[in-house]
C-alpha cells in the first residue's frame, strides 16, 4: 500500500511540473466540446443551390417557392441556360441545382405529366443525401397539391381524396438536435483519448528515462506499480468526466436525465477499458512517441468503429461483427441513455456487463504482457 | 553458510544468437570491493542485471545474499541495492522528492526515511539543495544522490554499474571514498567500470572480454601473476614509427602504446633492454628512456585480450 501511495504521489508531482500536461487535460475536452457542439452540425440546412428556371411562368416560379420557402435551400445563383449550372457544382459553390425545362407550366395546366430536373453534388453524400430527401418530400407535396386542386376543380363528380397524414413523434431529442447526440459523446472520447494516450506514455516514459529499470530493482510488486501508474489517470479522467458533464448540461443545456452519479460509475468501467489498452501500448512502444503514434492507431478505427459518426446498424457485416470488441460502443449507448433518455439500471446491465467483460479481458492481458523485467 | 555475498555458477545469457555472457563464474565475499572490469559491451551490464533480477539468465545459477535470483527474485530485492548507468533519478523531482519516493519504493517508514535523510543529503553534498530539481544538478551531485537513493534502506549488497562515467576526476575520487565508507560497513559492493585505474581501488577483480572471464584476482596478484615476462617502457618521441618496428621483432612479446612511451614485454630484462636499443638505433630513433616497470592494470588487461584474440590459454608467447 505505502508503495503504490508513493508512486501515486510522485505521478502527481510529476503532472504539476509538466507544463504541457496540464493544459492538454483541461483545453482538450474544451475544444472537443466546441468542435463537436457547434461545428459538427449534422443538420443540413440552407443547402447553396443553382436555378435554372427555363419555363419561367406562374406556376414553375409557385414551384420553385416551395422549395425556397422551405429553409433547406439557399439560392446561389439564377442561371438561364443548363450548361451554366456545371461550373458552379465544379467549383463547389452550389451543392444542388433545380432545372425546370420549358413548358412546365402548360404540362401542368393541362393534366399532363411534367418532370423537372434535381441534380445534388454526391462527393458530398452525406448532404446530399439529405438534400435530396428534402426535395423529394416538397415535390411530393407540391404533386398532392395540384391533385387536390384538380379533384376541387371536379367536385360534382362526388369524388373524395383519401389521404393518410402520418403524425410524427421523435422521442428523446424532439427538436433531432445533432447537438444532444455528440456532446454527451464527446465524454467517451475524452476519457477514450486522455486515458489510454496518457498512461501509455506514462509508463513509457519510465522505461525512456532509465526510471522503469530502477523501479524494477525496488520490492515494488508489478500490481502496485501498476496500480500507482494507472490511479492517477482515473482521477483525471474523472475529472475530465465531470468537466464535460458541467458544459454538457449548463452550457449547452444538452438534458441530463438519468443519474450522475451512476454516469460516473460506469466512466470507471469503461476507464478500465481504456486503461488497459494503454497499458497493453506500454508494453509494445519503446519510446514515448512510438506510444503516442501507436495510441493513435488504436484510437482512430475505436472511433470510426464506435457508431459515434456512423451508425453501426448500417455498416457491413464483419463491421458489425467487429464492433462488439471496441469498448467505447457501450459506453456511447451508456452515456446517452443515461443522458437523453433517463435510462438506468435495468435498460444499460447488458452494455455494463459488456464493458466489464471486455474490460477484465483486455486489462488481464496487459497485466500479464507487463513483466516486470527489461526485456 | 558461506562468508560470500554473491556466487555465481556457469551464469550465461543469450540473446538470440549472440551469447552476451557466456558460462560465468565467481564469488564475492561479504564486505568486498569487486571490481567486473570490460571494455563496453564485453558483458557487464548484462551479468549485473542478472544478478539484479532484471533479466533472467538463460543457463546457470546464482545467488545474492543466500537467495537464487532465477527462483526468488524479489527476495532478492530487498537485500540489494542498484545504480544504473543513466543515474535513474526522477529529473523532474527535487532531491527530497526523489529520497522520499525511493524510501517509499522499498517500502520504508516515513520516520525511517527522515532519519536517513541528512545522511543522504550529507554524502552527496546536496545540504541546502534539498528543494533543487534534479534536473539543474551537475552529473556528480546526480551521481552521488542516485547512490544516496539506492542504499536508503541499508541494502547488503550494492551493484553500481559504470557509476562514474561521464564524471569529472575530481568527482570521481570521492564517489570511490564513499564506496571506500560503504565497504567499512561490511556492505559489499559490486561495481563495474572500464576505468582501468579505478580497478585498483577494488580488493577483488574479474576481467571480462567477450561474455568470459580471463583473468581474476586481487590486483597485486593479477599484475603478478598474469605477467610473468618483464614490460620495458620506451619512452620516445617517435612512438607510433617505434611501435611498426618493433611490433614486427620476433623477440618482441606484446606491444602496446600509452601516449608517449611503449610499454614492450620481452623474455629477458637486460637483453630486451639491448634489443630495443639496437633496433631502433637502425631507424634513427634514440629512445629518451628504456625501463623496466611494474606492469599496470592495463598491461594485464592487453596481455589478456592479445591472449584470448590469439586463442591461447595462459600462453605467453601468443602475440602476433
């Protein structure tokens, strides 16, 4: 006990005399906040389109309001001729172009089919996926609307519209805020990185400097070292956990709805994770720029793989199937069910048991890979 | 139970394919100074991790005050002391900080630490240093702090591998007085170097060269023993064309150069003395000096590497 104390104090000496430390503990997560809070704004709106109006009458200009009116799609520029439209996706100042060709207004008048033409910028798949759905829905609409129109127009034959009206309700996030969904995600992140990047290169740092060897010498028990090293970066871990808690709740008024202190008790679980995977880091980097490259190379595809960007549920198969071993997948089921939808107990026991699986597996193995030899 | 510290049977160590230590032997007696002399990379550090636990051997046994190092390692931490090459101190630690946290390592009191503190301080002259980071010390201070840290807890045994390089002279003389003080108190002290000169303060010496020991001993007795023909020192100008010359005499032993003079080994005294003389006289060298001299550790060293590289054993007529 007296030497993991000793080697706890001495961490803690340490990280009050790194100047570089402190400020990554802290500024990290802040900017990480303000990244993803604000920038990382997966709400498609005011998309820059091209139009190209060809017909210009009555009905292509009450068409085209319906598109404009609708706050998805800001106008970039007017063009008169189809081939204009090309430059401006090109250079990337237009993502959607809307063409009415001549002669809609006429179609339309009389009962006859019209098309009009949607072009999206796909390199950008994501927003003009969304573009593209928006569109078709206010095409939709615009179709029933002249259908109405047309049955008004033709009353005394007793024909009724039958149409079905689906009322939506989305829970937990009724606004689908993108914001409510990565900012409780940022505290997986956080912990993710801080943690694992943090204690390898702790540990390697001992080895680097020629410390390690010396420690090695003393009666110290490779748990208690062990121990030592990895405590104070679950303190600062939690730390970080209720940092981001705090800008989470007040400074995004981002909901808290389940219990905080179950939140932070699960942290500890997951913490377990990330540490033993900076542990198992230590044991294969030499230097502490080696550990740092090779925490990077664990993080990134953790990340990806996570469903923090991509939704697991749409990735193939052996994605799938390889998920279930990255850690931080709980933990963002964890998080924003406790976050958003109140959930405790009962609705996360799987995910925590998940963790703790994991994590016992990964920390076991790391354990046993960190002789306490030179070797 | 024996009066040995440390005995060593047929200790080797390989590393792949190439044999660091090969098959070494030896015994230190409690209290001694032992010197494990080599040039970098002769086997040194490899065999004093060992015996520290640090590595475990390939083949062969040993044991550190009573206990084996293969099957009880950690018992045999608590009745050594270590000091590595680098001087492993915390850099980012002040020196109290430093004393405290390897009091701690080895499980010390606080109270006990306190009480070796002003020791500690007192040997390696940090008194009024204490809140210094270890960082702004010079490497002697560094140096003297890190044994301070290693025989906090009054180990048995102490192993300091190469501590003195890189060290002024001046630092150097009194890192060997504070050895001196801790062989006074019946602690033995395990110490390798490849300063030839600081071999002499030891009481017992093993020479290492390639992963062997080829020559062991006190000091006297190695430069006795070992050497058995006479070494004449030539002292000359002309050094370097003097050692071409003589190098190629068949009844030249072994040369060798140190600075401005020849150390030469011959059969004979007197007719070597002649020998020399002549030779050089043919090249227009005029030796200052021709003297018999008493060998040093270094003749000995050099005798015994020209021996090994010449595959002979305990031959004297084995330089080219």
């Amino acid at each position: 006990m007296k030497a993991i104390l000793s080697i706890i104090r001495k961490e803690f000496l340490q990280l009050r005399r790194d100047p570089r430390l402190l400020p990554v503990i802290f500024i990290s997560p802040i900017l990480q906040l303000l990244l993803l809070g604000y920038a990382a704004d997966l709400d498609v709106k005011r998309i820059p389109s091209v139009i190209c109006d060809m017909d210009r009458s009555a009905a292509s200009r009450d068409y085209l309001d319906g598109f404009l009116n609708s706050g998805f799609f800001a106008v970039e520029a007017r063009v008169e001729r189809m081939d204009e439209i090309d430059r401006y996706l090109d250079d990337g100042d237009a993502a959607m172009a809307f063409v009415i060709p001549r002669g809609f207004g006429d179609k339309t008048a009389g009962g006859r089919q019209a098309s009009v033409m949607i072009i999206a910028d796909g390199s950008e798949s994501q927003s003009a996926t969304i573009g593209v759905n928006y569109a078709t829905m206010i095409a939709a609409k615009y179709s029933q609307k002249i259908l109405l129109e047309s049955f008004e127009r033709v009353k005394g034959l007793g024909l009724k519209p039958v149409l079905v009206n689906p009322e939506v309700r989305v829970w937990y996030n009724p606004e689908l805020r993108s914001r409510n969904f990565m900012v409780p995600g940022v505290l997986g992140l956080i912990l993710m990185i801080m943690t694992t990047s943090l204690a390898a290169q702790g540990i390697v740092r001992e080895r680097e400097t020629g410390t390690m060897e010396q420690l090695i010498v003393t009666p110290i028990r490779p748990y208690q070292l062990i121990l030592g090293k990895l405590l104070p970066f679950v303190l600062i871990g939690f730390i970080d956990a209720i940092f981001v808690v705090a800008v989470a709740k007040w400074g995004f008024v981002i909901p808290v709805r389940g219990s905080v202190p179950l939140l932070f008790a699960l942290c500890l679980a997951f913490m377990l994770n990330t540490l033993g995977i900076g542990l198992f880091i230590s044991t294969i980097s030499r230097t502490q720029q080696q550990a740092m490259l090779t925490s990077l190379f664990f993080i990134l595809p953790m990340t990806l793989l996570s469903g923090f960007v991509f939704p697991i549920e749409n990735m193939p198969r052996f994605f799938q199937f390889v998920t279930h071993v990255i850690p931080i997948r709980y933990f963002f089921v964890i998080i924003r069910g406790i976050m958003l939808k109140g959930a405790g107990w009962p609705e996360l026991w799987d995910q925590v048991a998940a963790l703790l699986v994991l994590g016992t597996v990964i920390l076991g193995l790391s354990v046993a890979r960190f002789h306490k030899k030179l070797e | 139970m024996s009066g040995n510290s440390i005995e060593v049977k047929s200790l080797t160590k390989k590393f792949g394919g190439f044999t660091a230590v090969d098959g070494v032997s030896f015994e230190v007696g409690r209290g001694a100074i032992f010197g494990f002399l080599g040039a970098n990379g002769a086997g040194k550090s490899t065999t004093i991790r060992m015996l520290c636990g640090l590595l475990d051997p390939t083949a062969g046994t040993a044991t550190v005050g009573g206990f084996d190092v293969g099957r009880e390692p950690e018992r045999v931490k608590r009745v050594i002391g270590y000091m590595s090459q680098k001087f492993s101190l915390y850099e980012d630690l002040t020196v109290v900080e430093n004393i405290r946290f390897f009091g701690g390592a080895y499980g010390l009191a606080k109270k006990s630490v306190d009480a070796r503190l002003p020791w500690v301080l007192g040997m390696a002259g940090l008194k009024g240093r204490e809140r210094s980071l270890t960082r702004t010390l010079s490497v002697g201070w560094k140096q003297r702090l890190a044994l301070g840290c290693a025989v906090l807890h009054e180990p048995e045994i102490v192993f300091l591998d190469e501590p003195t390089g890189g060290v002024d002279p001046a630092s150097r003389r009194r890192f060997w007085e504070l050895i001196n003080e801790l062989s006074e108190r019946k602690v033995t002290v395990f110490v390798t170097t490849h300063y030839l000169d600081e071999a002499e303060y030891c009481n017992d010496i093993r020479l290492i060269h390639a992963g062997r020991i080829v020559a062991g001993g006190s000091p006297r007795e190695l430069k006795d023993k070992v050497i058995r023909n006479p070494i004449l020192e030539v002292a000359t100008d002309r050094a370097v064309d003097a050692l071409e010359v003589l190098q190629k005499e068949p009844w030249v032993l072994e040369t060798s150069i140190f600075g401005t003079s020849l150390h030469v080994s011959v059969a004979d005294e007197t007719e070597g003395r002649r020998l020399v003389r002549e030779r050089l006289a043919r090249e227009g060298i005029v030796p200052q000096r021709v003297d018999r001299i008493v060998p040093s550790l270094e003749d000995v060293f050099i005798h015994k590497i020209e021996e090994q590289a010449a595959g002979g054993e305990g031959s004297a007529e084995a330089a080219p």
